[in-house]
C-alpha cells in the first residue's frame, strides 16, 4: 500500500534501478490517458451517487456500507489528478514531492477502506441469504456504523506516519523515488504497512471465497425449486456475485501480480522481466482503481432506492422486480 504500486521500498531498489532502466513511455504516456478517462466518468458517476445517497436514510448495514464505499471511492477520485500529472510529467517538482508526501497515501488509505467495506458488504450478503430471518447484531445499522468507523480509523493511523515519515529535503532528483525522501524509521513503516495491507487483501480474499462457497450451494438450490420458466428468480439470483465479481476484477490482478514484482525488486532478475512486470503491475493498479467506476455497478444492481432516485434509472427501478426496496432485502426474496 501508500505508494508501494508506484515506487520501490529502499535504497537497494534505487540503486537496482539504475543498473535497469525502465520504460516509462507506457507509464508516462498510455497510463495517464487512461487514468483521466476513469477520473472523468469516476467522479461523474460518483457525484449521481452521492446526490442520491444523501437522500437515502441508512437505516440497514447494507446502506451503511455502499455510503463508506462511496466516500473512499470519492475521495480516491479527487487523488487521481495529482497521480495523472505527476505520471505524464505535466507539472513542477513539487507536484511530485506532493504525491509521495501525501496524494497517493491517502489513494492507497482509501483503496484499501474499500476493499474491507466490499468485504463487509459480502459478510452482509451472506447472512441475508444463510440466516435471513435471524436479527442477529452484526444486521444492525448500529454494527454497520461502528465497523465502518473502526475501518477508517485503523486505516488512517497506519497511514499518517508515511506522511509524517518523510525526514529528506525535497529536491528535483530525490522525488523521483518516494522512497529516498523517507528517514529510516519512516522505510521501516513503509514496509510494515506493505505487509499489513497485503494481510488485508488476502484476508478480505479468503473470507470472501468461502462467503461465496456457501452462498453459491444455497443459490443452487434455490435454484432447483424452480422451473425454467421463472427466469426472474435467476437473474436476481445472479446479482448476488456482483460484489465478488467487481472484488475480483479490481483488486485480485493487482496483489497476484504485486508477489512475482515483489520478488524481482528484491532478487537478481533479468532487466526485460524486470520491466514487463514493472508494466503488469502499473495495469493492474490501473485495473484497481478502476473499481471507482465498478462499485455503481453494486448500487444499481442490488439497491432499489438507489434506482428509484436516479433520474436515468427510474424507469429500470419499476421495470425490474426484485431488487431490495431498502437495500437489504434483495437476497431474502431470491433465495426463499
């Protein structure tokens, strides 16, 4: 995390960079192009959603987590600026130094809220369809909200101190690499929040297979009980796999693709694979922020609030059934 994507950890990685120069005409180049593509429609489809969010009572979990989704997805869009023109070399120095100190801290603080919240959201999912007649506490606005605020809390006191850690001067050539205006304790840190958010990742992962293990058999045999005529049972059967869908298109290439670069920054590895995984790594970070444009695919699709109150998708709200009326009951008329 907190610019881990984007530069290496130590002074053996800048040093190792010399002797392997990289081709930066994709990064500097394609990448931003296509980054301002997903600002412009991220920040479009984000601020729809926060008009309608805002007048959408959070009284289920599930609320509770689309609005923190749709804040650290806001707030990850309103980052991306500062990454495209530092990337494509538009802007001063100091725009750089801006980026390591504190844009892309915050980018990653954010990414990382979001892939717990989509977690939590599955959790969600799960127990509306295993247990949904159980009013248990986690299915309270109450749990919701003080899960969310943990989330948040945890995430910004293992970021702030990359932001604090920062001991160098600032100059033209030391903002090439963020790692070199660290102090040691601050590439301590560094490395000690890369482990941690990879921790994250894997854990939301894992959790998320075996949530959707038991959802899938319970889909499959709500799925029998019917017959093939009844295909609105299917389809809205079949909106339950978006949240893993968009989980699994965002954020899995970036953490698959992070262990094989992992490695080669730190062990001796041939200059050209070198620079091919440097570029898988920049398009899977590439495909991770996507997820800013991915997620109002999950308010669309399983929220009929959210429907009801976008202009451009009233006449969808009433022309599909099924969807959850408060955002929270979706799964409990799909799998009866």
């Amino acid at each position: 995390m907190l610019e881990t994507a984007n530069t290496t950890t130590g002074m053996q990685d800048f040093n190792k960079s010399e002797r392997c120069p990289r081709d930066t005409r994709m990064t500097q180049l394609v990448f931003p192009a296509l980054y301002t593509v997903v600002f412009l429609t991220g920040l479009l489809l984000n601020t729809l959603a926060l008009w309608v969010f805002v007048h959408i009572p959070s009284n289920s979990t599930f609320t509770v987590y689309l609005k923190n989704t749709l804040v650290a997805d806001l707030i990850m869009t309103l980052m991306l600026p500062f990454k495209i023109l530092s990337d494509a070399h538009l802007g001063p120095w100091q725009l750089r130094g801006f980026v390591c100190v504190f844009s892309s801290v915050v980018f990653y603080e954010t990414m990382y809220v979001g892939i717990i919240m989509l977690g939590l959201i599955a959790f969600d999912r799960f127990l509306k369809i295993i247990r949904p007649f159980k009013n248990s506490f986690a299915r309270k606005p109450a749990f919701a909200k003080a899960a969310s605020a943990v989330t948040w809390l945890l995430m910004f006191l293992i970021s702030l101190p990359n932001m604090i850690l920062n001991s160098k001067e600032a100059t033209p050539s030391s903002v090439k690499k963020c790692a070199s205006l660290k102090s040691p304790l601050g590439l301590v840190w560094h490395q000690v929040v890369n482990q941690t958010c990879q921790f994250v990742f894997w854990s939301v992962f894992t959790l998320m297979l075996l949530f959707y293990v038991v959802i899938t058999k319970k889909v499959y045999n709500s799925y029998r009980k019917f017959t093939s005529k009844e295909d609105k049972h299917r389809r809205v059967g079949a909106r339950v796999f978006v949240v893993i869908a968009v989980f699994f298109v965002c954020f899995a290439p970036l953490h698959f693709v992070r262990i094989p670069y992992t490695y080669s920054q730190t062990n001796k590895t041939n200059c050209r694979l070198e620079n091919q995984l440097f570029v898988a790594k920049e398009a899977a970070l590439f495909l991770a922020t996507t997820n800013i444009c991915m997620d109002p695919l999950i308010y669309i699709l399983l929220c009929k609030k959210f429907t009801e109150r976008m202009p451009c998708l009233r006449g969808r709200a009433t022309a599909a059934p099924g969807q959850e009326h408060h955002c929270s009951h979706t799964d409990n008329i799909t799998l009866a």
